[in-house]
C-alpha cells in the first residue's frame, strides 16, 4: 500500500507544481517506490526520507515537504497503530502458549 501512495503522492504534487510526468518517468516512479518502501523504517514520520528522495528525483521543489508530511501523517499514523495492535496480539498469544506447557 505505501507504494500505492508514494506513486498517488509524487503524481498529486507534480500536478500541483506545474510539472508533467512522462511514461518512462511513471514507470521509473512505480519501480523507485517499490524498491524503496521496502527501506521505510515503521516509525511514525519514516516515510519523509523516501518522499524526500522521490521528490528530488523528479525535481519537484523541496517545498513540497510541507504537502508530503500532511500526507505522511495521514498515511503513516493508521498503519503503525495496526502494526502496534499485532505487536501486542503476538506477545499475548506467546504468553498463553508458554503457560501452557
């Protein structure tokens, strides 16, 4: 999913600044995003490394990082509370397997 809005994101704000995107560059976007969401540390605000990347490699202006961190907070704060709920599920599901034996 994060690089379903990593491509929506560096699209929305190409738009936004003026800026159009050619199919090669699309394909390269969806490629990078790939690659990258893969090094996004699951820390609230972990994504803005790669935004930061993905705009400058588009040259789209660094001001975007204002639009970007909205989104990133939209984005990022839903999925660390699920990754947090299932931390915590596994830790109660070892526990009660441990007591058993």
């Amino acid at each position: 999913t994060k690089v379903c809005c990593y491509v929506i994101l560096v699209i929305g704000l190409s738009a936004m600044f003026g800026k159009t995107l050619t199919i090669s560059q699309l394909i390269m976007l969806v490629t990078s995003s790939l690659l990258l969401s893969y090094a996004t540390p699951s820390i609230p605000g972990g994504g803005l490394a790669i935004i930061t990347l993905l705009l400058e490699q588009y040259g789209l202006p660094l001001e975007a990082i204002g639009v970007a961190i909205s989104f990133n907070f939209l984005d990022g704060m839903p999925s660390i509370a699920v990754k947090a709920a299932c931390t915590a599920d596994d830790v109660l599901i070892l526990n009660k397997s441990l007591e058993e034996k």
